[in-house]
C-alpha cells in the first residue's frame, strides 16, 4: 500500500464519524422541528459520546467488548476498502461480518430484550443483504467489475443503467438505518417496546463504540450512494444528503410495521425490482 493510500485511509478514519456524528445531530434537530419541538443542539450526538466514554463501564460477560470491537473494526475495514476504491463485493462481506458481530454480542447475554432485538436484527439482514448483492451484481453487469474504481471509470453514471436498483438500494436503506416503518431491533425513537432491543445491554465505552460505528456506517452508506452518479462526485454527494432527508422524512410519517411486513415486501418488491432491472440490461 502507498503512502497516499495510508493517509487517505486515515482521512477517512478520522473525517467519518466526524461526518457521521454531524449527520446524526442534523437528523435530531430536522426531526424535532417536524415534531414541533426546538430539540438538541447539532453537536449533542458529541456530547453523548463523550459522556459514555466517561462512565463506568459494567459488562454482563467478558466477551461483550470483543464483539463490539469486531463490530467496530469490520466496519472501519469497509470504509477504507470504500475510499481506496476497492472490491465492493468484499466490501459487502465485511459489512456483514460487522453486522453479525452485533448480533453476536448481544446473544451472549441472557437479557430477553437483548436477544428478542438480535432475532429481529437477524431477520433486518436476511431482508436487506439479498439487495446488496443484487446491487453488485448490477453494478458488475454495468461496468464489468466489482472494483469501485471501474465506476469512476465507467463512461455514464450507475444511476442511468441501475435506476430500479438505486431504488431498491433506497428502501433497504431505510431498514439499515433502523428508522421507521423498520426500527425492530433497537430504535433512537421512545415507542420501542424492547427498551433498547439490540444494545439494551451495553454500557459505557462499549455502547460509545457501537454509536461511533452506527456513524461510520452512516457516512459508507451515503459514499454507496454517491457511486450511483460518481462522476461529477459532488453530485453524487448531494443525491446522497436528498436521500438521507428523505429516510429523515419517511422515519418521521410513518408507524413500525411488523418483521413480517419488512421481510415480505422487501422480498417481494425490493428483490424483484432489482431482478428486473438486471434481467433488463442482459436482454439488451
């Protein structure tokens, strides 16, 4: 590796959960104005951090902080395969690796809330991952590799030949996010009747780990997006920021709905989008 791939990557490390933090916090201040309220300052989800950061700690086993940090480092591992234009279908395993990292520690602990909230973020992944892949495969098809650099290459942008992809990749997104009608797992907002759900458990600089990783995660997501329409880059990042009010917008109008609801439709609608979208371009 060079070294300007070293200091990009440490760019990235450094300016994501800034970027994500910032994102957070504007989300809380969008929502509380939809709701009629004057809401936290911009820079709370900072504020929040920190302040885990400085509690004391008290784990339910010993192996909670292993799973947190492979949560964490999985997730820092997409980011910089992301920046340095790598395979984007490795960039798909890791996240998943990430994901069930998660899941696992918080099955390790006998809270019925905890493990009723990894159950359903077991089934949020057998929803979104099938779209993941499907959106490689498309992206694949459109330009003839799975590397991030052959988008930027590519003569057109993505969202020209994938529109019902980029749709689809849209509706999981919502589920990813944990937002509303699919906040099953653990949720930002008081309505969840899980308490916490999937981080009801954990405390101190472990939850502070798991929120730093919902940013990363967060500013991955949004670089996702802004590949579909990668050249000029600066579009594709506003099409990103529209997207993620939109999420915004939808977490806000709309009630839960059940697991069942999310896996069918997200099965029926979002895979079978995507499908015909791929089937498209190989029949032409």
């Amino acid at each position: 590796m060079s070294i300007n791939n070293i200091l990009i990557a440490v760019i990235a490390i450094i300016a994501a959960p800034i970027i994500g933090g910032l994102l957070t916090g504007i989300d809380r201040k969008i929502t509380a104005r939809m709701q009629n309220r004057q809401g936290p300052p911009i820079l709370q989800p900072f504020y929040d951090f920190f302040k885990l950061i400085g509690k004391q700690d008290i784990a339910v086993n010993q192996t909670q902080m292993v799973y947190v940090l492979g949560h964490l480092l999985f997730a820092i591992g997409a980011l910089v395969m992301l920046v340095l234009q790598q395979d984007l279908l490795m960039i798909m395993f890791i996240l998943a690796f990430s994901g069930i990292a998660l899941i696992m520690g918080a099955s390790s602990i006998r809270s019925p809330y905890s493990k009723i909230g990894a159950q359903r973020e077991i089934m949020s992944m057998m929803a979104y991952e099938p779209v993941l892949l499907l959106m490689v495969v498309g992206v694949y098809k459109a330009t003839g590799s799975f590397m991030i650099s052959g988008i930027f290459e590519h003569e057109k942008p993505l969202l020209f030949s994938l529109p019902l992809v980029f749709l689809s990749f849209l509706f999981i997104l919502t589920i990813k996010l944990r937002k509303s009608p699919f906040d099953f797992a653990t949720s930002h907002h008081g309505h969840q009747e899980l308490i916490k759900g999937l981080t009801t458990e954990f405390s101190g600089t472990q939850l502070a780990l798991i929120e730093l990783t919902d940013w990363i995660d967060l500013v991955l997501f949004m670089g996702l997006i802004s590949l579909f329409f990668a050249k000029p880059i600066w579009v594709g990042i506003l099409i990103a920021l529209v997207c993620y009010f939109l999420e915004i917008l939808i977490d806000n109008i709309s009630a839960r709905m059940t697991w069942q609801w999310m896996v069918k439709t997200t099965w029926v609608a979002g895979i079978g989008v995507a499908l015909v979208n791929i089937i498209w371009m190989y029949l032409i």
